[in-house]
C-alpha cells in the first residue's frame, strides 16, 4: 500500500516552486495536486488523458467544453482528453486533486 498527507505533499510542491505535484504514478493513472493562487492565471493546456479534478478548497470559476461554471470544495470535474479548460477569477487560493486515466504523458 502507498499513503500520502496532501499537506506533505503540498509542501513538496511548494518547496519546489511548483503549481503541480504528482504523487502517484502506475500505467493506469497518476495523480497530483495542483494549486493556484488567488488572482492567478491558469497555464494549463490541454491533455492528451482523461482527467478528474476534486476541489479541495478555494473558490474560481471554470471553463470547459464551451461551458462555464463556478466551482468550490467538495465539487468535482470531469474533463475528457484533448478538451480545453481552464480555472479562471480564482478568488481564493484553489487547491486541487487531480487523476489522470491513463498517466499523464
């Protein structure tokens, strides 16, 4: 069995000037967590995996597939591969879960 504490991992991510940090990697999946600072832009483009977002906490707005929503914790998104999306007005710090089916490339 792997554990991990999001708040470790947080601190990796932090330490290493990251937005992005994976944790776990197998063929089927990765996944990471990902942080956005309020007001920040979002650089991501799009993947070529599924991909699935838990918002652990914060509040934005998001973009995906011509639609717009606002989204805060305990929401979940599903973003297919090759789909351009985008978190956007992040009013508070957005704190992210993120798995990708099969690992990012």
């Amino acid at each position: 069995m792997d554990a991990w504490n999001l708040d470790d991992v947080d601190t990796e991510r932090s330490g290493a000037g990251e937005l992005y940090r994976e944790f776990l990697r197998v063929e089927s999946m990765s996944a990471g967590l990902y942080v956005l600072e309020a007001g920040a832009a979002d650089p991501q483009s799009p993947h070529a995996q599924d991909e699935i977002y838990y918002v652990l906490s914060g509040r934005a707005r998001f973009t995906s597939g011509g639609a717009d929503r606002e989204v805060a914790p305990g929401d979940m998104l599903f973003v297919p591969a090759k789909e351009d999306h985008r978190f956007h007005s992040i009013e508070e710090r957005l704190s992210l879960l993120v798995v990708f089916a099969p690992a990012e490339g």
